[in-house]
C-alpha cells in the first residue's frame, strides 16, 4: 500500500465501481487515494462527486 501502482490500482477500481453503480465502494476507494495524497486534486474532484452520489450532506462538507 502507498505506492505508486497500488494507488493507480485503487483509482481504477474506484472507477470501474463508480462505473457500474457501486458508488459507496468507490468511495471508500477514493477516501483511501485523498488519505494518501491530499494534494491530489484530481482524487478531490472524484471524491465530492461520488459523495454527490452518495452523501450529498458530505459533498458540500
């Protein structure tokens, strides 16, 4: 965990789950990347939109 090819593995998981509706799975996914870099923005985007999903109350936190 935390390095490079795990996390790109992670991001495409959190992807392919988004993708076929496993939106809360996904999140978890996405919590796990923004832990691990909270300078990614692109992670950040990912996450608010798929909290959208989820847990609009966590979206506008």
């Amino acid at each position: 965990p935390g390095s490079a090819i795990h996390l790109s593995l992670v991001r495409e998981a959190a992807n392919y789950k988004l993708k076929y509706g496993r939106k809360k799975e996904a999140t978890s996914d996405l919590e796990q990347l923004w832990k691990q870099n909270t300078n990614d923005v692109h992670t950040l985007a990912q996450l608010i939109s798929a909290y959208s999903l989820v847990d609009q109350d966590k979206a506008k936190a």
